[in-house]
C-alpha cells in the first residue's frame, strides 16, 4: 500500500502506471485479436488503450521544464563521456516534449495547421535519438563496471594459492563465456544500470517501429513498453534503483 501511495503522489509514478496499464492493453490486444469471439474485448481494449494514452498526455505537459532542469544537472556529471551522452539525450528529450505538446494542442483543437504526421515523425525521431544516447551511456558504465569485476577476480587469482584451472573448451567458446560471467556479474553486482539498460532498450523498440527502421508487430511494442514500464515504477517505489550520473 505505501507504494501505491508513493507512485500515485509523483506525476512520474502516475504516467509510469498509466504507461503499463497502456502496453497491457495493446499485447492483450495482440493476444486476442486472432481468436474468434473475442471481438468485444478486443474493442474494449483498443477503447481503454486509446483513452489512457490520451491521460497520459495531460501528465506529460510540464515534463519539457523537467527534461530542462535534467539537461541542468547532466552539465555536472564528472565524467566526460556520461555528462556529454546525457547532455545530447536530455536536449533531445526536450525536443520530442515539445513536439508531444504541440500534438496534444492539436487533439483537443487549440491550434490549426499542423501536420500531425510530421510532427509525430519529429516526435519519433529525438526519443528515438534520446534512447540512443541513452544506451551509449549504458554500454560505457557496462563496459566501467566489466572492468571493474575483471580487475577484482584478477586480485583475487593472484592471492589465490590454487593452481589454474584450464577448460577443455575451444579457445572462441572459453573467451565468450567468459565474456558472459564477466557481463552477467557487473551487471548482477549494478542493479540501477541492468534495470536502466532493460528499461532504454524495451523503450527504443517503439521509435524504432515507427520510423520503420525495425519494424515490430503489435505485440513486441506492447511487451517492450510493459517491461521498461515496470523497470521505471521500480525506480520510483524504490529510488536507489534509479541509475546516478557519475
């Protein structure tokens, strides 16, 4: 109950909550849409879907002047490559906020004269852009944190008195199963960066789809969106889970 009261509190919780109640809908939807006599639910679905998603935009209409304040605190990340992914990503951000409000102005009919396919495509393209960057910064804490475990199970072979150990294994398939222990443990010992890296790679397969670079059925998105949905309610109940800027 404390938190469902936690997410219900934040406006970033709420969108959280709509946003997975949304992708549920669509991969039900998906799910049913073959079957016979299951038309009915199948409208209901679209129905809800379509009705929460249009919630969901009131939430969003003062995220532009958060994405800005992020692009703020980016500034002062001490490393180079994370303050500069995070920079270009939180701008981009700002952008695809912007395109989403002037879409929203046109739904409820507050402007004339806008394409709305264009701007969905200008929309598409800087979240499209943002989750990018994202996930570079994400390869390279991954590749920090490999370093890391790689560094630490050295230590611990040199203090070791066992003799080594030696693999009957091909020299290709000893080196990627390595390549897995190491990614599975620094990953294992960095819960806000496995959670963040799900959550931004789930998320891009949606601009991915509708810039028609991959093109993904209806229920790959919705099964994308639910899972980065439910790693981003993760970070709200639970907010030492959310990924820091070094």
């Amino acid at each position: 109950m404390d938190a469902f009261i936690r997410v219900a509190n934040q406006s970033q919780g709420r969108d959280r909550l709509f946003r997975a109640t949304q992708h549920a809908c669509m991969l039900l939807r998906y799910l049913l849409e073959s079957k016979a006599g299951k038309e009915e639910l199948v409208t209901k679905l679209k129905s809800l879907e379509s009705s929460v998603s249009t919630g969901r935009k009131w939430f969003r209409l003062g995220n532009v002047l958060h994405a800005i304040q992020a692009t703020e605190q980016s500034l002062q990340a001490s490393d180079l490559v994370p303050r500069l992914c995070l920079t270009l990503a939180n701008l981009n951000r700002v952008v695809y906020y912007i395109c989403d409000t002037v879409l929203w102005a046109k739904s409820v009919g507050l402007t004339s004269g806008i394409n709305r396919e264009k701007w969905q495509m200008r929309a598409a393209r800087h979240y499209y852009y943002f989750l990018l960057l994202s996930l570079v910064r994400d390869l390279y804490e991954i590749l920090l944190q490999m370093g890391q475990v790689a560094r630490d199970r050295a230590k611990r072979e040199k203090s070791s008195q066992d003799p080594p150990k030696y693999s009957v294994a091909s020299e290709e398939s000893e080196w990627l199963q390595s390549f897995l222990l190491l990614l599975f443990q620094s990953l294992r010992r960095h819960p806000p960066l496995l959670l963040d890296t799900v959550k931004n790679f789930c998320d891009i397969l949606i601009p991915l789809n509708q810039l028609g670079i991959y093109k993904s059925n209806l229920g790959v998105v919705g099964l994308g969106g639910l899972v980065s949905s439910l790693a981003g309610l993760l970070t709200v109940v639970y907010p030492q889970l959310k990924l820091k800027a070094r």
